[in-house]
C-alpha cells in the first residue's frame, strides 16, 4: 500500500503578534527589522524594514508569545512590502522560515493557538463591501 501525504494549496493561519525580534542579514549581519507583526508556523511579517531583495537569506530570533522559548532560525524574504498600498503604512517583510527544527516549530505551533487571527489584508480586486454598495450607488444616482 502507497502512503501519500496531504498536499493543501491553503495557507497556514497567520496570527496578530506584536513582538520584538531581530532580523539581520545573513551576508553582513546588519540589522534589518526588530518587530514582528504577524507570525505562522512557516512565516512571519516583520516592520519597519531596511530595503532588502526578495530572495535574500536573513537570520530571525524572537521569544514566543507566553512561553520562555527562542526561536532562531534562518529566513528568505517572500515579498517586500513598500508601504505604498492601502493599509499598508511603512516599509516591510514577508518572510519564509528555513530549516527550522521539529521542537521549534511544535513550540511555535503551540504557541500561537491562543492568539487572535490576523485580519485578512487588502488584496488588489478584492469586492466592495455588497451591504454598502446600494447606499453608495443610491447616494450618486
């Protein structure tokens, strides 16, 4: 019998953290971010952020939420956020966890059970609100 695992196209829940942490680049050691705002058991979005390339290698640590334990961990950088689109309001990062250890990402996974999802983020042609689309059609008409 052929065991195969479950491949799922969704994302992993990100989660509302505001925690310190610090980003360095893996190259010069320089100091890239030092918040996280939102964090998954894969990834995490740090701000503000110095300019980087999507792709570059960086180093991440940080304490998990109502536990004692460090993360640290190896990190590329997914996409690099601009501050330019609505709801966004100064320099960021998305970034994807790199060989990070069974007992890190159990701790990790552990952890932000108990925090609040993060509310999902403005995505290009994303639909009006329909409740207040008449009141705004009646409103010009």
């Amino acid at each position: 019998m052929r065991l195969t695992s479950l491949v799922t196209h969704h994302r992993t829940p990100r989660r509302m953290v505001r925690a310190r942490c610090q980003v360095v680049r893996e190259r010069d050691f320089r100091l890239v971010a030092d918040r996280i705002v939102d964090l998954s058991p894969t990834g995490a979005l740090v701000m503000p952020a110095d300019p980087v390339l999507t792709g570059e290698r960086l180093l991440i640590s940080f304490e998990l939420p109502y536990v004692p334990f460090w993360i640290d961990t190896e990190a590329t950088v997914a996409r690099v956020l601009h501050g330019r689109r609505p709801g966004e309001f100064t320099r960021g990062i998305a970034l994807d966890f790199d060989g990070m250890s069974g007992v890190q990402r159990f701790m990790l996974e552990q952890s932000l059970r108990y925090l609040p999802p993060a509310p999902p983020s403005y995505r290009p042609g994303r639909r009006q609100n329909q409740q207040l689309l008449p009141r705004l059609v009646g409103a010009h008409a």
